[in-house]
C-alpha cells in the first residue's frame, strides 16, 4: 500500500514523537530533583532539632531565665511547622509516606511530653531530664533515617530516569538515522542508479513509486523523463536533421538580413541602392526575376525603379504600371506581403509573366508611416510557398527599404536647405558689406565725374581719396568675409579657433589683441562653435570698422552658461543714435546667436569702450541640420 504522507510530514511526526518523549522525560526528571532538593532541606531542618534539644536540655541545667527557655521552645514549634507545612520559598517539604508520618507523629507526640519537662517548675533532676532527652533524640533519628529512606528511593528514581533518557537519546538517534536512510538515502540511491542507467541510455528504465512523498513525486518524474527520452531517441536522427535545416535556413535568412540592411547603410547613390537590392534579395529568395517599382505621390502609377534577371521585354511593357491594373502594384492600404499562383495566360493580369514561363509571383509591399511607397515583385518559374519566417523575412527587407530611400531623400532635402541657407547668409553678408560700399564708391565716382567735368581739383582730389579709403573699406571686408567663410573649429576646444582668428585679426589691423580663458564646462557642439566663431569675427570687424580702438581683449568663461566678452579701448557709441552700419553689425551678431539659443548684450559709453558679450548654454541642443553644419565647415 502506497504511503500517501509527504516526505516533511513524516520527518514532523517523527520528530513531535521524539520531543514529546523527550519533553516528559525532562520532566519527570525535574520533578524527582525538586522533591530530592526539599528533602534534604528537610533532613537539614530534622538534624536543627537534635541540635535544638541539647540546647534546651543545657539551659534547663543551667536554670537560665524562662524568657530564654520560652525562646528555645518556640523556635522548635517552628521546625515542627515547618516539616509539617513545608516552605515552598526555601524550597523544604517532606517526602511524605506512612513511615515518614508516623516518624513524625511520635515525634510530635513526645515532643509535647518534653515540652513540659522543660517548662515545669521546679525542674527535673539532671539524670531523669538527660534520659528523657536522650529517648526524644532517638524518636528524632528514627524520623530522620524514614526520611532518608525515601529520598533513596527517590535518588534510585532519578537515576532510572537518567538511565532512560541516554536509552531514549540512543533510541531516537537510531530512528532519525533509520527514517533519513528510508526516507532519503534509499530513495536517492535508487535514483542514482536510475540516472546510472540512462547515461548507458538505458532508457527502458523504470522506478518503483512506492510512496507519494517528494521522492515519490520526483520519482514519477524519472519515469516520465526516462519515457520521453525513449520516444525522442527513437527518432532523433531525423529531427536533429530537421533542425539542422531549420538552424541553416534561418542562418541563411539571419546573414542575408544583415548583408542587405549593411548594403543599404553604406550605399549613397539612389540607382547603386535600388539595384545593389535587388540582386541581393533575389539571390536570398532564390527568385528567377525580380522587380521593383516605386508608386508616385497618388499611388496612380508604379515605375520600375531596379530589376534584376527580368526579360527585356518585361522591362519595356512595364515601366510604368497603372495601379491594378496587373497582378504588380497593390496600391491599397491594408495590403500584404502575398503569394500569387500564374495559372492561365489568358487572364489579363498574368498575360506577360505567363508568357515568360513565370507560374508564381510574390508581392511585396514597400510601405513607411501608414503610405504604400512601392512594391517588391519576385517571379518563379514554379510553385512556390512561404515560410511565416520568409514572409516576415520580406516584409523586414521592404521596411529596410522604405527606410533607407526616404533616408536618402530626406538628406537630400537636407543638403538643399543647408545650401538655401548658406546662400542666404552669404548673401546677406555681402549685402551688409560690399553692396554698401560698392554703392558709397557709386556716388563718389558720380561726384568725381561733376567734378572733373567742373575742373574742380579740390572736389577732385577729395572724391578720388573717398574712392581710395571705399576701395581699402571693401577690399578688408572682402578678406573678413573670406575669413569668415574658412572658419575651422576643434572638434572639442573652440580656444584655439579663436586664438587663430584673433592672430589674423592682429595681422590684418595691427591692433593689439590678448585673450583669457577661465572655468571647466562640457565642450560646445561643433555647428555651435561655428556660429559663436561668426559672431566674435562680426564684434572684431566692428571693433577695425568703427572703433578707432588701441587694444582689444577676448575672455573665455567656460562653464554653463558659457560667455565669450570682446572688449576694446575705442571711442565707444551711443547706442540711441549709433550709425547705420554700426546697426546692420549688432543685427548679424543677434541673429547669429538666435540661432543656437545665445544671447547678445552691448554695453557702450562714448569714450569709454565697448563691451560684447556672447551667453552660449552649454546643454542646449543646437538648431541647425547636419547638412548646414557641414556647409557651414
């Protein structure tokens, strides 16, 4: 019969019963030690009492004063009490038996007799009181050697009591021992060698379930395993073959994804990337053609943008497809990666690929945020079907696609508007500069030729030297423009950049120029460090403009956020009624520094200098495109 207890409810019950065993056997044990121990203090109180009746027997000799003898008495009466009543706090009682009781009745009893004989008056003679004494002691001893039998017994109780308990230690040792070897070892034994046998593959191997504990649980186990084993050994070979080609098939897929996502991420040209994927796709496929058009912006139509193995004539009769009006080009919304069989030449849709020999087409969507973009076709000269792999395989490639081509076009877009940019900028700054000079050395050469033609050499000579200084005026502003438009920056540290344009900016006025550098903070953003760059030259191109300035000082303070402070020793302005073309300076810097979320503050007295400073945040993200900031560079 099958025990149905689990394995921690056997080792419980064996282990309650053990400690109940062993819990009254510390008791009784305890409780024979507490009856020894208040019968010693018994024994003890009995010997005061032999004590005591010398004590009387003395003072009655010695005729003390009754006070003394009353004493003596009295405490006796209490030693009498006491092994009476016991005294629970000492701890002292009696081992009461019918000897001990009527030890201590005759004691009792005599005690009353030679209470007198110690009280009366006048008193005994010596001899009589001594004999009388002398027959109480031994009533007294007799009392004492009954309550020393009994504590005898007791002791011969203890030691039994001790004597079972080494045998119950003994006993219980054994059985804890004999249930772990029923209970674990010789479970575990059996599943070792069951374990033994099916590493020899053995897998006919079966246990006996002899219980239904934890062992008798993890022996089913075994079993079902073991079962299993056998069923799957049976025809291994032919799924480890199986598998393999799973493995090798999606392997196959796994490398074949990777090549095409790596070609599409390394190629730039758009004709390159449609037909590089092509080829790829239908050598992974392993398609005999392959076709892939491009929808224009109603889905109307469908170019062929790249095929590969398509037959000529294919290529020319479908260029560009109306959109269903063949078996290519699904421009619906819901539509999805499907295989469809050619079966008759006759059907319009199928009048070409059956012609060709083509028996199957797999139609792919290429579609990106909700929008069919085009459509991948695959041609097979037999039957075909998919894998729920293969079609998610195809349906990755085409976002891969999608991906990459709008990626393209988005650099495009890019690309032309960091160029409009750029033109923009270029154009406003020769506006800013060289169209206003060209258009001051205009008028002066309208007032040379009145001049000439009036024979004035005073407005003569003064209009050519107006035309000398526009001349020198545009020619710097030129170089400062092409200064501007060759500014390099460090891909971590804009200090050497401005230490450059300073060097240039000395070579070109002669002025003298320091620069300070001063705090710990994150590098700027190159595109960033171009703009900042700008603005500083503009500051400098002011300063040789407008400044009539001696010296001037940039201060770099790096932290968060940064500050660049250009400071010169001119005759500073009044920025209520500054110049024109002081005006056009402040208005460059200030939209310059828009631009990356800078700040510009001038601070001027006439006399007194001017001071720019540039508040640049270190964390914030720059506005402009990638393809800006490489024009830019």
């Amino acid at each position: 019969m099958k025990n149905t207890a689990s394995l921690s409810t056997k080792l419980v019950r064996i282990g309650t019963g053990l400690l109940v065993i062993a819990l009254i056997s510390i008791g009784l044990t305890l409780w024979v030690t507490w009856k020894l121990g208040g019968g010693a203090a018994a024994l003890n109180e009995a010997g005061r009492m032999r004590m005591q009746t010398w004590r009387l027997t003395s003072a009655v000799q010695a005729q003390l004063p009754e006070q003394e003898i009353q004493l003596l008495t009295g405490e006796f009466d209490q030693s009498m009490a006491v092994l009476k009543n016991g005294d629970a706090a000492r701890p002292l009682f009696v081992p009461w038996d019918s000897v001990v009781h009527a030890r201590y009745a005759e004691v009792a009893h005599l005690w009353s007799d030679q209470k007198m004989r110690f009280t009366v008056h006048p008193p005994l003679e010596h001899q009589r009181l001594v004999e009388h004494s002398v027959n109480f002691l031994n009533a007294i001893d007799r009392f004492v050697l009954s309550i020393e039998s009994q504590m005898s017994s007791l002791t011969a109780i203890l030691n039994l009591f001790q004597i079972v308990m080494m045998a119950l230690a003994i006993a219980g040792a054994v059985v804890m021992l004999y249930s772990g070897y029923l209970y674990v070892i010789n479970p575990l034994s059996h599943l070792r060698d069951g374990l033994r046998k099916l590493e020899s593959a053995q897998f006919s191997v079966r246990l006996d379930v002899v219980s239904n504990d934890e062992f008798g649980q993890v022996t089913s186990g075994f079993n079902r395993m073991a079962a299993t084993l056998q069923s799957l050994y049976g025809n291994l070979e032919a799924q480890v073959i199986a598998k393999t080609q799973r493995i090798a098939a999606q392997k196959e897929r796994l490398e074949g994804l990777y090549g095409v996502s790596a070609f599409l991420a390394q190629t730039n040209d758009l004709s390159e990337l449609t037909q590089g994927f092509a080829q790829r796709v239908r050598r992974l496929m392993k398609a005999d053609a392959i076709a892939l058009r491009w929808s224009d912006e109603d889905a109307s139509k469908f170019f062929l943008l790249a095929s590969d193995q398509l037959p000529q004539v294919m290529q020319e009769e479908e260029k560009c497809l109306r959109a269903g009006a063949c078996a290519c080009g699904n421009p619906k919304l819901d539509a999805r990666t499907r295989v469809i069989p050619i079966t008759n030449s006759d059907i319009a849709p199928f009048q070409h690929c059956a012609r060709i020999g083509y028996e199957s087409l797999i139609s792919v969507p290429v579609r990106m945020h909700h929008k069919v973009l085009g459509e991948i076709n695959l041609f097979y000269k037999s039957q075909v079907s998919l894998a729920a792999e293969e079609f998610e395989l195809m349906d990755t490639l085409a976002s891969h696609l999608a991906t990459a081509v709008e990626g393209m076009r988005a650099v495009a877009l890019d690309r032309e508007a960091a160029i409009a940019g750029e033109r923009s900028l270029l154009a406003r700054e020769l506006h800013d500069s060289i169209a206003q000079s060209l258009a001051f050395l205009k008028i002066q050469a309208q007032l040379l030729r009145s001049a000439i033609s009036k024979n004035n050499s005073d407005k003569t000579d003064f209009a050519l030297n107006e035309l000398d200084s526009g001349l020198k005026e545009s020619i710097a502003d030129v170089r400062e423009l092409l200064l501007h438009f060759r500014t390099r920056t460090q891909a971590d540290d804009i200090d050497r950049a401005v230490q450059e344009t300073l060097q240039k900016f000395h070579h070109q006025t002669g002025l003298q120029v320091s620069r300070t550098v001063s705090g710990d903070g994150l590098p700027l953003p190159q595109d960033v460090q171009i703009h900042v760059l700008h603005v500083l030259q503009e500051a400098l191109s002011n300063v040789r403009k407008h400044a009539n300035a001696q010296a001037v000082v940039i201060e770099i303070h790096k932290g968060d956020p940064w500050r660049f402070v250009v400071r010169d020793d001119g005759i500073g302005f009044d920025e209520r009624n500054n110049r024109s073309e002081l005006q056009v300076g402040l208005k460059i810097m200030r939209e310059r520094a828009e631009q990356i979320g800078a700040k510009v503050d001038v601070v001027t007295e006439v006399d007194q200098g001017t001071t720019v400073t540039l508040r640049v945040p270190a964390a914030k993200p720059s506005k402009l495109k990638e393809g800006q900031t490489a024009s830019l560079s």
